[in-house]
C-alpha cells in the first residue's frame, strides 16, 4: 500500500518528467494549469498516468480543475478513487 508522500513524490517525478516549463519551484500547492506546467495535452497524458499507476478511472463528473490543480488536489483525487493506497 502506498501512503500519501509516495504518491505527491510519484506525481512530482512525472510532471518533472513531462514538461518543459522550470520545475524547480514547483511544490505541491502550485497551480499546475494556471501556472502553465501542464497544458490540456500535458492534462490527457496526466490522466493516462493516473489510471496506469493508481489503477483508477476518471469518469466525466471527475474532470473539474478542482481534482487536478496542484499535486495535492490529485493526490486527494486518487486517494479518493482509489482508497486502497491509503495505509490505514
């Protein structure tokens, strides 16, 4: 079972990995969209990420920028989805 740091640094390492944007600054709070690090093509790659490696499936009601704005907003989204990655 994964905990909730292993997932933010799992979803750290892949937004580093899959923009081309300065990520040094980037903390878990950052506005991904807004701040420009991921665009809507950077946003269906995010969620084929999310799907393969948190075994979960984003259904329409799930795609509001609320679930996806910065890495705790789809940390709280996958652990919702998926509950099973939280250690109890």
């Amino acid at each position: 079972m994964e905990n909730k740091r292993k997932i933010q640094d799992e979803l750290f390492a892949y937004i580093k990995e899959n923009t081309f944007k300065e990520t040094e600054s980037l903390t878990s709070d950052t506005m991904i969209f807004t701040e420009g690090i991921l665009d809507s093509m950077g946003f269906a790659l995010l969620l084929d990420f999310l799907e393969q490696n948190f075994k979960i499936t984003a259904e329409d009601s799930d795609l509001v920028e609320e679930n996806f704005e910065s890495i705790d907003a789809i940390t709280e989204y996958i652990t919702r989805k998926n509950s099973s990655l939280v250690e109890k």
